[in-house]
C-alpha cells in the first residue's frame, strides 16, 4: 500500500533506521520509521485514509504518527530541495536522505530500504552500517557525535549488549575522550536518566555496568559511585533471586538493578542527582528508594523467633523489587524463610471480617471497627482463629 500510494502522490517513501536494522538481523520491530521525500504529513493522511488506525499529525516537524494495530509508524518529511524544471515532479536527492542519516547516531542505524515502485526493496547504505551489522560493530559517525549528544554513549552500550557487538575501536576511543571531556557531568535534564533507564532495561546488567564502569561514566554522575565487591556479588546474584519470586510476581528488574548500584551513594548525593536530571517524582522515588527501611526491616527479621504477624507487617508496606533486595543483601536463610513465608502465604490470608460483620453483632461504626478487624487479622496470621465465627 506504501509503495501504491507512492505512486499516485508522486513521492518517494524510505523505511530508515531500527526497523531496517533489525529486519536484517531477523529480530522482531513494530516500530517503523518512514521518510517520505515530498509532503510526509498529506502521505500519511493518504495512508490513514487506506488503513485506518489512529493518526496524529505535528504539521511543525513535517511529521506524523499512525499508530496500527500493534504497530506504530512515524511519518518524516525529508524536504526535497530542486525540481527538474518546473513544475516536475520533485527528484529524489539522495543527498538530502544522507545528510539527515548523518544526524543519526550509529553506522548500524543508518540503513535504508526503498519502498518506491522502481526500487521496491532496495538497501541504500550511505555509511558502511551493512557491513558492521554483519561485523557486529557499533561505531559512531563522527567525531564530534558524542560532544553533540552525551546520550549516544548509553545508547551504543545498549545497542552492544543487545546484540552482544563490539564497540568499535575509534568509537571507543571517542566515548573515552568525551566522558574525560566531562560530557556526562554537564548533562542536565532527563534524557540521560531515560536512556540510563531503558539500557537497564535490557536486562543485561552485568555487561551493561562494565562498559559503565569502565568509561568511568559512574564516576562521573557522582565522584563516589564505584561499585564495591558486594554490589558486583549482589548484581550477580539477581537471576537466583527473581528465580525464587518468579511464580508469584512480575518483577521489574531494572528497577532492582537500580536498588543494588545506588546502594552506597548519600541521600544527598542521590538528590543532586535527581536534580541534574530534573527527574519527575515517580522517578525520584524510584533513585531514592526506601534503604533506611529496607536496613531496619533487615535487623529485625535477623533477630529471629518473630511472631507471623509482626513478619507481615515489617514487610507488607515493601513492593516486590524492596523484598528481592532485601533477600540480596541479607544472604541468610533464616531471612529468605521469613521473606518466602510472607510472601508465599501470610500477604495472602484474608481477615475474612468486615466492618457488616461487626455491625450484625450489634455494634455502631466508630474507631473500634479499625482495631477490631486488625486484631482479627492479626490473631489470623498467627493461626489462632480456626473457623470464621
Ligand atoms: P530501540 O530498538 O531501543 O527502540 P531504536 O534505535 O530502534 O532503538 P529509537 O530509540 O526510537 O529506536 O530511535 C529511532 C532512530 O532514531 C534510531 O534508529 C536512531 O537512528 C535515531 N536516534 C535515536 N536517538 C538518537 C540520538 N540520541 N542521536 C542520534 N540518532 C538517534
């Protein structure tokens, strides 16, 4: 239909980018970029017409979004910039498409493929990145490109984890010089924070925090951010602990991850931090979760010969990634058992009374009601309540 439509409007359609990399790796992508030389936003209005889904047009960007169900496409203009003569058709400018591949950040993601009728299916490879999809390279396009945009180097290393490539040795050399250069120090607002975020999110962060540490790109976000011996042994052992959670809850990893490299920085440090990065509260919350807690919980679980009811309540007001940490940095059975117990089958029993239930004995609803159900609850967990009445 792309290659229809490009026919009657007479322009020239290019699938760039992730897409057409990970086409040519073989690795699913519902994300598909297109770069329309002629007027992207009356293309997609054309092609929503066609297929339907849900369009939204940013008529000041020359672009436009349909989202399809389950796949989203972004819709570019590249400006064609000379006519034949006048009043022909716009020619394709190979030159224009290239200098906007030129703006992308890795040789990996600058591969084309025509969708016009002549050229239907065609590679267009301005830059070699072809040749190091096959190679398994990530390198970068210029020297200056990690000085204009800092986030490319998380974005590289989240690229060679992902596909286990190598950083080319230039690009290598590149990120080292602008981290010294003190790049990632000067970066303010939250692009960093999201790209930080969604390389943790690749779940591979034993690779991930190398290539972070040996960048010296933690020392640089805070000058005391090196991760000790026990943060490396704790880092190693996340798949055992997700493993032990695994049927009862969705885990987010990342987020333990998180938990386990931020463990030693000061309360202090984590806010200024959180204030380079101008970070949302959500994601403050998430920098700065709750260690003070975590730690107390901690020594009163190892004092041992605790009642069910006082396990339940050190540990109901933890999420699920709190009690994983909490297992990590314990490393004693007696506080998995009390974690599992907890979270195999005291968060799960009911009061089974409710504030009707009271009412039917004869009371009125006041504050006795509260202390009632959790006294019932309590007495519950305990086991000391054999049937409902
Ligand atoms: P993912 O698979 O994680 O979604 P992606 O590269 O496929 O990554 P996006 O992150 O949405 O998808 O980026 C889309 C395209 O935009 C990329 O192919 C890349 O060429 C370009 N791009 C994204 N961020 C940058 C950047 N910081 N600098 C230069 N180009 C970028």
């Amino acid at each position: 239909q792309i290659r229809d439509l490009s026919e009657t409007l007479h322009v020239e359609p290019y699938l760039v980018g992730g897409f057409v990399r990970d086409l040519l790796l073989k690795r699913p992508n519902k994300d598909l970029d297109l770069v329309i030389e002629g007027d992207g936003i009356e293309f997609a209005r054309k092609l929503h017409q066609v297929l339907g889904g849900k369009l939204d047009v940013h008529p000041n960007f020359g672009t436009a979004t349909l989202d399809l169900n389950g796949f989203h496409l972004d819709v570019a203009t590249a400006r064609v910039e000379y006519y034949e003569y006048p009043a022909a058709l716009p020619q394709v400018k190979p030159g224009r498409l290239k200098q906007d591949l030129y703006r992308r950040d890795f040789t990996i993601n600058t591969l084309v493929i025509s969708l016009s009728k002549e050229k239907f299916g065609w590679l267009i490879d301005f830059f070699g990145g072809n040749e190091d999809l096959k190679k398994g390279i990530i390198r970068g396009l210029h020297s200056f490109t990690f000085i204009d945009d800092p986030t490319r180097i998380l974005r590289g290393i989240k690229f060679a984890v992902r596909f286990g490539f190598t950083i080319e040795e230039e690009t290598d050399l590149l990120i080292r010089q602008a981290v010294e250069h003190g790049v990632i120090k000067e970066l303010k607002g939250p692009r960093f924070w999201e790209e930080l975020k969604s390389l943790l999110m690749e779940g591979k962060e034993l690779k991930t925090l190398q290539y972070l540490d040996d960048y010296g790109i933690l020392r640089e976000i805070a000058p005391d951010f090196k991760l000790t011996d026990q943060q490396w042994k704790n880092l190693k052992r996340i798949d055992w602990v997700i493993q032990l959670f695994k049927d009862q809850c969705i885990v987010q990893r990342w987020l333990l991850v998180l938990m386990v490299i931020f463990a030693n920085l000061s309360k202090e440090t984590i806010e200024r931090i959180a204030n380079d990065w101008n970070l949302s509260l959500k994601d403050r919350a998430q920098l700065n979760f709750i260690h003070e807690e975590v730690y107390r919980v901690k020594e009163k679980l190892s004092e041992g010969k605790l009642r069910p009811s006082q396990i339940y309540n050190l540990l109901e007001s933890l999420g699920s990634e709190e009690l994983m940490y909490l297992v990590l940095i314990s490393d004693s059975q007696l506080i998995l058992d009390q974690v599992l117990e907890f979270y195999n089958r005291l968060r799960r029993i009911d009061v089974e009374v409710s504030g009707k239930d009271i009412i039917n004995l004869g009371f009125s609803p006041g504050p006795l009601f509260k202390e009632v159900i959790s006294k019932v609850k309590e007495a519950k967990l305990n086991g000391k309540v054999k049937s409902r009445e």
